[in-house]
C-alpha cells in the first residue's frame, strides 16, 4: 500500500514538472491591420460589388457612386473649349485678312513709288499707302495680343477637366489591398458623402499575435527571431505554429486587463508583436501564446 502511494507521490511530481517546463513565455491575442475606407465624394450607390466576408484583391472596384453630375460638367467644358478654339481660329483668320491686305499695298507702294520717280503721282499718294500699312501692322498686332487672353481661357478650362476627371475616378472605389472584407457600413442606393466610412477590411493571410512580455524576459527576445505560437486545438490540446517577431515596444506598459495569464501579473509589461501565416485557423481576437 505504502509502495502504490510512493509511485503515485512520483507520477503527480512529475506531471507538475512537466507542466512548467510547457509553460508558454507570453500569452496574448491575435489582430490584423484593418483598412477602413471612406468615400471621396458624394453620390447615391449605384453598385455595391462586395459583402461581409467576401475576397477581394487589390484595385478590385467595390462600389461606384452616381457619376451624372461629372460627367454633365466634363460635357460643359468640353463645349466652352470648342467655342474659345473657335474664337482663336477667328483671330487667326482676321490676321490672316490683315497680312492679305498689306501684302497688296505693299504692291501698290511700290507701283506708286516709282510713279513718283517718274512725276506720275505725288508724295501724299505715297505717304498715305504707307500710312494705311502702318495702321493695319498696328491692328494685326493688338489682334495677336487677344491670343494670349485666349490660351489663357484654355488652360483654366484644361485645369477644370482634369479636376473634374479627377472627381469623377473617385465615384469609382477601389480596394487598396488585398484582403476579406470585415464590415460593410453602406447599402446599395444610400447616399455617401465625403468621408463618410464605406466598409473595413484587413489581409486575414497573416495575422499579428500581439503578447506582453516582462523585462526580465525581454533580453531573449528579439526582432526577426523564430518563434514557436501556440493556439487552442481541443479543450486539452494545443496546436503549435511557427511566427517572427517583427516589432517590439521601445516603452513599458502596464498590464491590459484582457491579458491572463497562469502566472501572477506583473506591473510593467512591454508589448511584442509576432507575425503568423494563418492557414484559415486563426481569427482575430483568438488567444495565443508564444515560447523561445
């Protein structure tokens, strides 16, 4: 009997060995990094091309808003353009009448220059052949100069077309990553304003496990190392994944409330954050732990 109690003694002895010896050095939960998108502009949903849950890859169109209103002022300017181009091509033609004009005075000048010569006409004929190239050179040069305020019209209307280009690819939304759609905040045929929150969604591939370590532990930890996560498999086993370490608090926190851990707690924790691929396991909020 004395024997039985002596060999049952060693085996609960043991099993508490090897219970601390599997002790995890860390325990905290899984996160990711959620994106949450807003609206650009203001319009009524026209299509909504995502739900809760649903894939999506980068550059993937989610949703586009009523786009009449841009597409109208584009009309608008595309039509005050052809009418300033017109206007210029008005301008261009009067000169072009202009140097038409001095070129056949040009002509009669010199026909009348040399009837001077030979006493067949007099200096005032002359003199006002002169006087009417003076004038038309004048007014084919303020004609030009209506150029400039032209091209000026141009510009500001080129500027408000690409402006309003630019409004009008933001009805178009586009997913900026690749990743699983977490909440959708808007239904099709509600109107969305600047800013206003569309959906979330974060890249369930890699999930962060953020744990606290205490800074007795924190000299066996580092940035790039290998370590072993540890999420729940049953109600009594646990299933082992591999991650890295990728950042480490700088600063000292007090334990958060969430953390709890099979040990006593200590004051002054510091925050590490282990990358883990998931498989379809791990979900966010799940517990984990990790050891080194």
């Amino acid at each position: 009997m004395r024997k039985n109690l002596f060999i049952a003694a060693l085996a609960v002895l043991f099993f508490s060995c090897n219970n601390n010896d599997e002790k995890s050095d860390a325990y905290g939960n899984f996160e990711a990094d959620p994106v949450i998108v807003s609206s650009e502009s203001s319009g009524k949903i026209l299509q909504l091309n995502i739900e809760k849950g649903g894939k999506v890859d980068a550059g993937f169109v989610t949703l586009i808003t009523d786009t009449v209103q841009w597409n109208l002022k584009l009309k608008q300017i595309e039509a005050q353009k052809a009418a300033i181009v017109a206007k210029r091509q008005a301008i261009q033609s009067q000169i072009v009448v202009f140097e038409e004009q001095i070129k056949n005075l040009r002509t009669n000048e010199k026909r009348i220059a040399r009837m001077v010569k030979d006493q067949a006409a007099t200096q005032k004929q002359l003199d006002d052949i002169t006087g009417q190239i003076n004038v038309i050179e004048k007014q084919i040069e303020s004609t030009k100069t209506q150029f400039t305020s032209v091209n000026r019209e141009l510009d500001v209307l080129e500027t408000q077309k690409e402006t309003t280009e630019d409004l009008l690819r933001r009805c178009t939304i586009k997913s900026p990553v690749k990743g699983t759609i977490l909440e959708t905040y808007i239904e099709q045929g509600e109107l969305a304003t600047p800013g206003k929150p569309l959906f979330k969604m974060a890249n369930l591939e890699e999930l962060t496990l953020k744990v606290y370590v205490s800074g007795a532990q924190l000299p066996g930890i580092k940035i790039g190392q290998q370590v072993d996560v540890l999420i729940d498999k049953t109600a009594t086993e646990n299933q082992t994944l591999r991650g890295k370490v990728t950042w480490i608090s700088p600063e000292a926190e007090f334990t958060p409330k969430i953390i709890q851990t099979k040990e006593e707690r200590v004051k002054l924790v510091y925050a590490v954050k282990v990358a883990v691929k998931n498989d379809g396991t791990l979900k966010i909020g799940m517990p984990g732990e990790i050891s080194w």
